[in-house]
C-alpha cells in the first residue's frame, strides 16, 4: 500500500514534528503503532516506511534526517523529511523508495 497522495484532503493534521506538519486518519495524536504522515510539500508515510535509506542516501539537498521511532512494527528509525523547504522537486526519493512511502507534490499548502 502506498503513501495516499491526496492525504490533506482525508487525514487531519494533528501535531508538528521539527517545523513540519504530522497528519492521522483519525485526528488522534501519533502513537508508537501508528506514526502518520510527516510533512506536506515532501511526505512520508512513517507507517509504512521501512527506513531502507535510500531517499537520504539518493536526495541531492539533504531533505531528510533519521528519526527514532521505537517500537514501530516497520522499523525503529524513520526517513524524516526535516528540511522539506529545501526540497528542489527532483523526485529522485519518490523513484528510489521500495515501498512508495513518499511523495513529493510543490502544489500542496505549506509549501515555502
């Protein structure tokens, strides 16, 4: 399954995590199983996300840092998309991520 791209319009957002914004379908706050959608110009779906590194290692203006998830069934660690201002649209995380947890669309709101 992948990231829903048009998650503003069926997830709420519920928390801010490093200056971005954090998204649920149910509008509750994130727990340890069920982390949301991080982020809004670049997006990623911290539940399906496997932290396989490839959108760190792969984006050329350094979007993404790791953050600790523990106790998240996928993995621990999380492809965080900190620095989703500095974004150039390349798409090359979107192409790279083995599970589409990420999608990148300059059109949505909190775009800088």
């Amino acid at each position: 399954m992948a990231i829903d791209p048009s998650f503003e319009n069926t997830y709420e957002e519920v928390d801010r995590h490093e200056d971005h914004r954090v998204w649920t379908t149910d509008g509750e706050e994130p727990t340890e199983d069920k982390q949301g959608i991080h982020g809004t110009h670049v997006a990623v779906d911290f539940d399906i996300c496997i932290a396989d590194g490839a959108c760190l290692e792969d984006c050329p203006v350094d979007v993404f840092e790791w953050t600790d998830t523990p106790g998240h069934p996928e993995s621990e660690i999380k492809a965080d998309p900190t620095y989703e201002d500095q974004c150039i649209d390349c798409m090359l995380c979107v192409d790279v991520c083995p599970v589409d947890a990420i999608d990148v669309d300059p059109g949505r709101a909190g775009r800088l």
